[in-house]
C-alpha cells in the first residue's frame, strides 16, 4: 500500500476500500442466498410443524400436496416392493401407476372436502 501523501490520494484511497467493501458485501449476499436455498426444504418442513392442524392440513393440500404424494409414493413403492418380487414383468410395470393414480384421486377427495 502507498503513503497516502495528500487530499487526492486520501479520496483516491477510500473510494477504492468502498468499493472493495461493496464487492465484499455482494459476495457475501451470495452466499448467504446459496445457503437459503439449501435449507429451504428444511425451513418448510419447520413451518409446517409450527402451524396449527387445519393450517397443516390446508397447507399440504394448497401446496399441490406435495408432502402427501412423496409419502404415499413411497409407502407403495416399499409395499410392492415385497409384493411383487415374484410377479410378472406386466404386473410390475402396471400395478404402481394403478395404484398411484388411485392414491392421488383419494388425495383430491380430501383437498375438496377440507377446502
């Protein structure tokens, strides 16, 4: 760093920390969003089991009942899993979207009657 000599340089010099600390300030906002957006699974998931019940419910069902169809996706993939091991290639390949339909139909029913 050189010796600041004069008015000139003093100015010269500040403005340049200035806009070191905007750049710095940028980054750092960047960064700060990038870790948001890794937790905000984890922020929804807090919001959820904060509300109240109808709330909870309301808001699984308004948010396209994501939470829902992941976990009902999931509880058949597991049970047919086991069910299905000896099955027939057809049966593997129709039973799942039978049964996926039938559980998002089910869902629909309930956002109808809770809304």
């Amino acid at each position: 760093m050189n010796k600041i000599k004069n008015y000139e340089d003093l100015v010269a010099h500040r403005r340049r920390l200035e806009t070191n600390l905007r750049s710095q300030k940028s980054y750092l906002n960047h960064r700060v969003d990038l870790i948001k957006e890794k937790f905000e699974p984890i922020s929804k998931v807090v919001a959820f089991f904060k509300s109240d019940k109808k709330t909870k419910v309301n808001t699984l069902i308004n948010n396209g009942s994501s939470l829902l169809k992941i976990g009902s996706t999931a509880g058949i993939d597991m049970l047919l899993q086991r069910r299905l091991s000896k099955a027939g290639w057809l049966t593997k390949l129709v039973l799942p979207f039978v049964l996926r339909f039938a559980a998002a139909r089910t869902l629909e029913k309930v956002e109808h009657k809770t809304v």
